[in-house]
C-alpha cells in the first residue's frame, strides 16, 4: 500500500513538473522599461510639478535649433565645399543623417532601454511624413517657382523601394538576425558609395535615355504666316 502511495505520489508530482514546464515554455517573458526614475512623485506631477518636464522639453527644442542653425547647416556648407559635392548629394548624405539622428537614438532606446517595437515604427512613419507632408508644405508656401530635376527622385526612391521590399522580407518571421542587419547596413553603403559617382551616373542615364530621342522641327508650312504678315506689310505700304 505504501508503495502504491509512493507510485502516485511520483506520478503526480512528474506530471506537475510537466504542466509547470509546458506554462513556462508558453509564457511570455515581459521586461521592465529600464527608465530612470522620475525626480517627481506622482502626487507632485498631479499638482503642476509636469510643468518642468514640459519647460525641459522646450528649453531642448530651442536648443537643437540653435545648435542646427549655428553649427550643422554652415558646417555642411564647408563640407560641400572641400568635398566639390552638389547640393542633392549633401541633402541625401550628410543631411539626411542629420535628420535621421532622432530615428536612430529613438530605436536604440526602444530596442534597450523600454524594450518595445517603437523604434519601426518611427522609422518608416518618418519617411512618410518626410515624402509627403514635408514635400507638400514646401511647394504649398513657396512663394517662387521650385524647379525640380526628376533624376534626384528616381535615384532616392530606387534605393527606398529596394531596401524596403528587402526589409519587409526580413520582416516575414517576425525576427530580424544579425546577417540580416548586416545586409540592411551594406545596403546603406552601396548607396552612400553610388552617390560619389552620382554625376557620372546621371550623365551615363541621361545620354541613354536621350540617345533615341526624335528631334522636332517646324516644317516650312508652319513658318509660312510669319513671312505672310510680313509680304503684307509691304504691300500695305507699296515697297
């Protein structure tokens, strides 16, 4: 009888073991944001201490548009200078950069310090913003007529839409793995790379494109009322 005891007791207790590491092999490990802890108490920010976090936010904003108008855009224009590189080829290298810093530090901090997935989202919520909305308030309060070239558009959206569709396929498995980065980043260096040969290529495209190109020319029933107005001047004053 005690053996039989011992039995089930064994059994049951396997069983447990097995239930236990089933939940555990299901569970789904949640980590703690790795924020630092507020100055203020709740109690404080509910009576009006939030005031400072929103005085903090603006004293940044005004700071990094100093620092952008003092400092990063002359800098650029020296960098354009010693380096003999056009003004499409700077926007797209240096001040794109420029301009993606908050998207990068903002994923860092989502990947390792809050651990969520906020950093995509900015991402590719930024480069719709910047190609739509951005683009459409230039030309809407433009108080002069942009002249655009259509080379610069092509050349960015090919390498947007590759890098795209490629990181949409990484995206497949819901995991992106190291050599995947590594394909994302050497993606970014073919084009950083293209763009130093920006103007041979364009040159190469455009004597391609307008290699075939049929030439119009006037015919001389088209130019005849010219010479018409004209034999009825003279007759008009009997030359």
């Amino acid at each position: 009888m005690a053996v039989v005891s011992i039995r089930i007791l064994n059994e049951s207790f396997v069983n447990s073991l097995k239930t236990h590491k089933t939940h555990y092999e299901n569970a789904t490990i949640i980590k703690t944001p790795l924020f630092p802890k507020d100055l203020f108490t709740k109690e404080q920010l509910e009576n009006g201490a939030v005031v400072c976090h929103i005085i903090g936010v603006i004293y940044m904003f005004v700071a990094l548009a100093i620092v952008c108008d003092e400092f990063f855009v002359p800098s650029l224009d020296v960098i354009i200078e010693k380096l003999g590189i056009t003004d499409d080829v700077a926007g797209a290298t240096f001040m794109a950069a420029g301009g993606s810093a908050p998207e990068l530090f903002t994923s860092v901090i989502g990947v390792f310090v809050s651990f969520d997935d906020v950093g995509i989202g900015t991402i590719v919520g930024s480069a719709v913003f910047n190609i739509l909305f951005v683009i459409g308030m230039c030309a809407l309060f433009s108080k002069t007529v942009l002249t655009l070239t259509w080379w610069p558009l092509f050349r960015d959206c090919t390498f947007y839409s590759i890098s795209l569709m490629v990181l949409i396929y990484f995206f497949r498995d819901n995991l992106i793995y190291w050599w995947e980065a590594l394909i994302l980043f050497c993606i970014y260096c073919a084009y950083v790379t293209f763009m130093k040969w920006n103007v041979q290529v364009e040159t190469c495209v455009k004597r391609v494109i307008t290699k075939n190109k049929v030439t119009r020319v006037r015919s001389t029933d088209q130019l005849m009322p010219a010479n018409t107005t004209t034999l009825a001047y003279f007759e008009d004053k009997n030359i």
